[in-house]
C-alpha cells in the first residue's frame, strides 16, 4: 500500500460544501444507489445479485476463465471475505469452483465451469440492456462520456492516495458484459 495515505486531521475546520458541491454529492449518492438497486432487481429475473453476477462476468473474461481469488476480490471491490462467502454461493450453483492457482500452487483461482459460463451468457443480454435502460439512454453520450472521465479522476485520486489499492495489472476496469 503506497505511504501517502492522507489522514484526517480532525483539529483543523474542515473545507465545507457549498450549496452546489452538496447538491452534486447528494445526487451522486442517490443516483448511485437508485442505479445499483435497479441493475440488481433486473438480475433478480435469473436469481442473482448484482455482485455475483460481476464475478462470473470478471470470470468469463478472463484467460481461461479462472483468477487468482484475491485478484479477483480487487476487480470487483470486494474484501476478500466477502468474495468467499459469494464464490460460495456460486459453488453451490454449480457455476464456479476453487483450484489451486496453476502457476504456484499456493493461492486459490475461482474458475467459471461450463455451467457458470452458459448462465453469463443468458444474464448479459438482460444485463446490459439494464445498463442502458438505466444509465446510458438516461443521458446524451457526451454526458455519458464525461461520467466516464469523471470516473477515471475518482479512481486515479484514491489510488493516488494510498486510500484503496489497485487489483493486480493495476487497472480497476470493469465491463458491462
């Protein structure tokens, strides 16, 4: 984890919001929740939960279809906990199972099996026609792309400042498949 992690140093006035930065952020965060609460319901259609469909998705694009599960846990933002507790419940539909890592034997990989593959296949269409349904027709696409740019900024930011790690490769990208 990098040294520069910043701090808060709670005797110092914080910079307040004005009205616009509050009313940015709030919106931010209502729409965030109201996009990922929609995504997720859409899923429900094939039983599944956003998050779970996000690791067989990483999965299905992945060589081979198997990664290392603590790579996999910083793809998708997840603690690594977490991930097993949800790899669990993949297992258990038959969509995933854990191996030794091929390359040193020491790690776990979750690998997407035949199963889990065709269920990728049948929730994408629904998938993605949620996140367009819900985020991308919502706005004109250079808005879309500014969102994009935005993003990037974010992510780059907390990397920059040690507040959460980069997953392997260093990139925090995610695909809509």
């Amino acid at each position: 984890m990098s040294e520069t992690v910043d701090t808060l140093d709670t005797s110092v006035e914080p910079r307040w919001l004005t009205a616009e930065e509050q009313h940015a952020w709030r919106s931010y965060l209502r729409g965030s929740r109201l996009l990922e609460a929609a995504l997720d319901k859409d899923l429900q259609s094939h039983g599944v939960q956003l998050s779970e469909y996000e690791i067989i998705s990483m999965l299905s694009e992945a060589e081979a279809r198997r990664l290392r599960m603590s790579s996999l846990a910083d793809l998708v933002v997840q603690s690594r906990s977490r991930l097993t507790h949800t790899a669990a419940r993949l297992e258990r539909r038959g969509w995933v199972r854990r191996e030794s890592c091929l390359e040193d034997r020491r790690g776990v990989e979750l690998v997407l099996t035949d199963e889990g593959w065709q269920a990728v296949q049948d929730m994408a269409r629904v998938h993605v026609e949620s996140v367009r349904r819900h985020l991308v027709d919502t706005m004109p696409p250079e808005l879309f792309a500014a969102l994009g740019t935005a993003m990037d900024a974010i992510s780059a930011g907390i990397l920059r400042s040690g507040a959460a790690e980069a997953p392997e490769g260093g990139t925090m990208a995610s695909s809509l498949r």
